[in-house]
C-alpha cells in the first residue's frame, strides 16, 4: 500500500475511532493503519490538525518534517456512512 493510501486509510479511521471509544473494530483497524505508516513506511510523530476545509497531517518520514492534506468531506465521509448505519448504532 503506498503512503496516501496507507494515510487516507488510517486518517478516516482515526476520525471515526475518536468518535466512537468503545468501537473495538475501529480502535483496532486505527492501530492496524498506524503500523503500516510506521513500520512500512517509517512514520513518526504524526499530528492532525484542521481548517475549515482540510485535515493537515504533520509528520515525520526518515527524520524529515512533511505534511498531508485531505478534504474533510472525504475523510468524514467513512464516519457518515457508519453513523448512518443502524446495525452500527445499537
């Protein structure tokens, strides 16, 4: 899996694990997407922040600072479809 995969990936599941606590699958698929990043990819002290309109991730890949950026709608839309779901929500 390449990196803006492995980060969209893991960026939409964090958003949901952070809404949803006792969601075991997420908390777990969250931790899967981390060690991907850190572990294929060399990833560290990842940071989200956001604007109106972006998630901005900053990290660390082999020691250099980057950032990412992904529309929120896009990122938000995997924790819509979740909550939308009523077999999820019981």
């Amino acid at each position: 899996m390449n990196l803006q995969d492995a980060m969209y990936n893991w960026l939409s599941i964090k958003v949901v694990a952070d809404k949803r606590p006792d969601d075991q699958a997420a908390q777990d698929t969250r931790t899967f997407f981390e060690e991907i990043l850190t572990e294929d990819h060399h990833i560290s002290l990842l940071e989200v922040k956001s604007n109106h309109d972006y998630y901005i991730v900053h990290y660390h890949k082999d020691e250099l600072k980057e950032i990412k950026k992904f529309p929120i709608e896009l990122i938000d839309a995997l924790l819509t479809s979740i909550q939308s779901e009523p077999k999820y929500n019981e």
